[in-house]
C-alpha cells in the first residue's frame, strides 16, 4: 500500500472506534538474538581493522546515488556475509530486483550465514510465496513489525483492521538498513522495490542512500537488535497461514537461481560483485571517505508505547543541527509539511543571512497526493521568509537527448524519495526521515550524520542538479505585474509561479503544474480533513 493509500484509510478510519484483537507477541515462540560481536573475525572484519587503526573514531562511507548503484552494494553486501546478514524495510517487494535481492539472502543462508529480516506490516502481504518459503530455511527467520493484519485468516479481516485498529496502523516502522557481519551497512531511503532500483518500467523513486563501515555500522546493529526483539516484532512462522516443506524451498531455490541467470544482467547487477567486497576494501578500492559520523535511531517505544513526551532521535538531532547552521541549509524531501514551527526555524536562518532551499516533490510527481494538502499552505509563508522552494516534475530531462537510468534521468514516471538535508556544506545527514509530522510523531526512523565537507559537497552538487530547470520547477511568489496581467486575461489569479524548462523553451505556470483534475481535486479534499498529523 503506498503512502497516499495509508493516509486515505486513515482519513476514512477516524470515525470508527471498533476494538480488534490479536495474540500477543508473547505467545509466540520468539528467541531473542543479537548481532555478530563487533569483533569476531570474518573476513569483513580482518579487511577492516587496519583501516579503522588509522581513522579512530571515524567510519566508511560512501554515498549511493543511482538505483543500479544501490542495488549492486546490496546484492555485493550480501555475498559478502559470512556470519550474520541483518536487513529491515518498510516496504520489501517481491518483484524483479527483490527477487534477486532475496536471492542473495538464500545464497548466504545456504553458505551457514544467519539470515534475520524485519518487514514493516503495512505493506506486507502474508501470502507472499518467497519469503513465506525462505522463512522455512533453518539459517533465516522473518518477522513481521507491528502486525495489524497480518495474524488474520481472510483478506476481508485484515481490511477490517485497517478501520479498527487506527492506532496500530497509522504507526509504522519506516526504518531501512542491511548490515552484513555487523561490519558494514547501508541506510537511506529505498526500501526493497523495482521503483527504488531503476527496474520499473512506470515509476523512478530518485533515492540516496549511504554505505558504510567501521564504528557506526555497530551501531546501526544495536538499533536493529532493539527492533528485532521488540514486543511487535512477531515471527512470520505465527502469522502465515501457509506450511512449506524441503521441497517447496527446493522449488523456490530454483526459481531464484533462474531469475538470477535471466535478470542479473538486464538489471546490470553484476560488476559490483567480480571482486570480493573484502578485497576491494582491503586494496581501497571502494573509495570510502572516512569521517566523523553518528547514528541516530527512533527507539521502537515510539510505536510500542506512544507517548505525547517521547521526543524522536532523529529529529532532535536534526533540530540541532538546523539551529547552528551558519550560511546554508539543503533540504531533500519528497513529503514536506513544515507547519507554523518549521516555518519560524527556517525564517530565523534566512534572517541570519543563510540560504535555505528545499526540494520537495510537485503534486504531478508525489506518490502521496495528500500530502500535498499539508504542504501547499506553507509556500506562501515559506517564500514571504526567503526560503527557495523547487518541486520536482515527474517528466524529467526533457530536451537533454536520451535520459539516463540512475537519480537523475529516466523514461518512466520521476519521484523524488531521497531524505537528506546538507548543513553548511560540511554535514550530511540521510536516512528515512522526511520533514512532516509523520516522522516526528508517529513513523520510526534513523538518520545518519556524517562530518565531512567531501561527502556533504557531493550531496550538494546532487541538490543544485536536481533543482535544475530541466529537472524541476523553481517556485516563487507572483509579482504585482504578473497578478495584473493574470488577471486582465481572465485566468486564475495565484500568489504563485511555476518557472522550467521544457522543449519549446522557458515556460511559466501559474498553478500546480501537470497535475491534471484528479490530483487538484483530491489535494482540495484533502485540506478540508483534520489530517494534519496523518501526513
């Protein structure tokens, strides 16, 4: 279920106050395990110690713009693992490069490795035939976070759930990360999914995400331990109604080899993999910055026990952050609803004489149409302070010859999906969270902050391409001129411009541009909802 889905069931749940019930965690035989000690040897750790001797204190990390990228890290991370491979997702597809994906967990779960998944329930289906058969290996377990359907006989319960249970449902775990012998992860904001890869033939997510090794890597385990043994973590073994036996994992062991000879190379998920990952970290060839770096995690109390005090992590840290910036602020954010109080932050940057610029999604180019409800009234406020705001279009690179595959350029759909916010070009800070009040009060999220102004100034360049006008509409407020001018015409009179570039040159929009009726009538909509801390 997408994001937009999510918030329109939300919306229509709020008037129903029925109770479900489900089994407790504790019914279920549910062993608590932790990750790999930090310094048990592996070949991870051995190609990593030297490295870490002479940067102490600082980790790996390497930014992963493109989806091939992405996909080639994950697939070579998990090739890599010898003991443990620890993935969690809050969407996680059994589509093409999903299957490869998987493929590569079943491959390490064969070599002795132990394989744990953590799947967010709001977009797992519990018949899902993959992962239902890995989960019968003896090397790998799956568990279902927060299930509010999931335990259910009938696909007609499970709906009903989502009507019922309000408070379980609008919560979720958005967490993504994939550790491999808790010597390496990577976190960012693709979950597991063609559209995050650029596999899908209808739809781009333009995503970042980070790879990293050494100190904070641990880190990023411990969090995903305190997920994996939460009282919501419940094993897919309880919930799944289906029974696997050897010859069905036989069946799907088969099966995912096939669809790795056929698709590994369509998918160009190879080249990472021709050399050991720990070879090339041993002979450097990964071109790993090493820097200052921490990690910052919602605990899963959040969700467990919600609590109007609980501050999150994440946006703390990033809070912070913001207040000392000095002359810029780069917000990445594809749903963006700052609210009075994230307005006044961003004022009081500009005052101070810093830039603040945000790119954040058009309403042609969101997945999540009703967020646009939330966002659209604070870019007047917004601009009125001296932020820059551009929305990115869901055409991208028009004019600029055949597009590419990766995060800037594709033939399908665009999406902005990337979190990462840039401070004074020397800090980057990337993960799951978006600017909303979603993430600050009901998701769980991490966030990743990284000292270092060769790994900020390159998620700066990736900014200043993306609010190019070829790849987005730069937003502004109409001048008196163009408001008469609008107006001595009979069109619609708006306190905002739209400016791109198309084919036929530089073009100018005075509403939501290429958004057709649907879209303006369900933003309209959905202003008129008390959904504000849906969104």
């Amino acid at each position: 279920m997408s994001r937009f889905g999510a918030t329109a069931a939300a919306v229509l749940a709020l008037t129903l106050t029925a109770c479900a019930t489900r089994p407790p965690a504790t019914a279920f035989d549910r062993p608590v395990s932790h990750a790999l000690e930090a310094t048990a040897p592996t070949p991870l750790q051995t190609a990593l110690a030297p490295l870490e001797t002479a940067h102490p204190g600082e980790s790996g990390v390497r930014l992963l713009p493109s989806g091939t990228d992405a996909l080639q890290a994950r697939i070579a991370l998990a090739r890599a693992a010898t003991k443990t491979l620890d993935m969690q997702y809050y969407i996680a597809n059994e589509d093409s490069t999903g299957k490869l994906l998987l493929g590569a967990a079943l491959y390490a779960a064969d070599r002795g490795v132990r394989v744990r998944m953590l799947v967010d329930d709001l977009n797992f289906k519990d018949i899902d035939q993959i992962m239902a058969a890995l989960n019968s290996h003896d090397n790998i377990e799956i568990r279902v976070f927060n299930p509010f359907g999931s335990a259910q006989q009938s696909f007609a319960q499970r709906t009903q759930n989502i009507f019922t249970q309000l408070g379980h449902f609008t919560r979720r775990m958005h967490n993504k990360s994939m550790i491999a012998d808790n010597q390496i992860a990577i976190v960012g904001g693709r979950n597991l999914g063609d559209e995050y890869f650029s596999a899908s033939p209808t739809l781009q997510f333009r995503d970042l995400d980070v790879f990293t090794a050494g100190p904070v890597a641990h880190r990023i385990s411990a969090s995903f331990d305190d997920y994996w043994n939460s009282a919501l973590a419940y094993p897919l073994r309880a919930l799944n109604k289906q029974t696997f036996d050897a010859a069905d994992l036989d069946k799907t062991r088969d099966d995912l080899r096939h669809h790795w000879r056929t698709q590994a190379d369509p998918l160009n998920a190879k080249p990472l993999n021709r050399t050991p990952l720990a070879e090339q970290i041993a002979h450097e060839q990964l071109e790993l910055i090493w820097a200052p770096t921490e990690f910052e995690a919602d605990s899963p109390s959040k969700i467990e026990h919600p609590s109007d005090d609980y501050k999150s992590p994440p946006m703390e840290r990033l809070a912070a952050l913001i207040k000392e910036a000095k002359s810029e602020f780069l917000i990445l954010s594809p749903y963006f609803v700052p609210h009075e109080v994230g307005v006044k932050a961003l004022s009081a940057l500009t005052q101070r004489g810093a830039r603040v610029a945000v790119l954040t999604n058009s309403l042609a180019a969101t997945d999540a149409v009703a967020v646009q409800s939330g966002y659209a009234p604070y870019r007047v406020p917004l601009l009125k302070s001296g932020v820059e705001l551009y929305e990115f279009k869901a055409i991208q690179g028009e004019g600029e010859g055949k597009p590419t595959a990766g995060l800037f350029g594709s033939q399908s759909r665009a999406s902005l999906h990337a979190k990462a916010y840039v401070i004074d070009r020397s800090i980057l800070v990337i993960g799951s969270m978006n600017l909303d009040p979603r993430s600050a009060l009901l998701n769980t999220e991490l966030a990743l902050v990284i000292h270092n102004k060769t790994i900020a100034e390159q998620a700066m360049l990736l900014f200043e391409r993306s609010v190019r006008p070829q790849s987005a509409y730069r937003v502004e407020l109409a001048s008196p001129d163009e408001l008469a001018r609008l107006k001595s015409t009979g069109s619609p009179v708006s306190p905002l411009i739209w400016t791109t570039e198309e084919r036929i040159g530089t073009v100018t929009y005075n509403f939501d541009p290429e958004a057709g009726f649907y879209r303006n009538a369900m933003t309209g909509l959905f202003t008129l909802l008390p959904v504000d801390e849906q969104l």
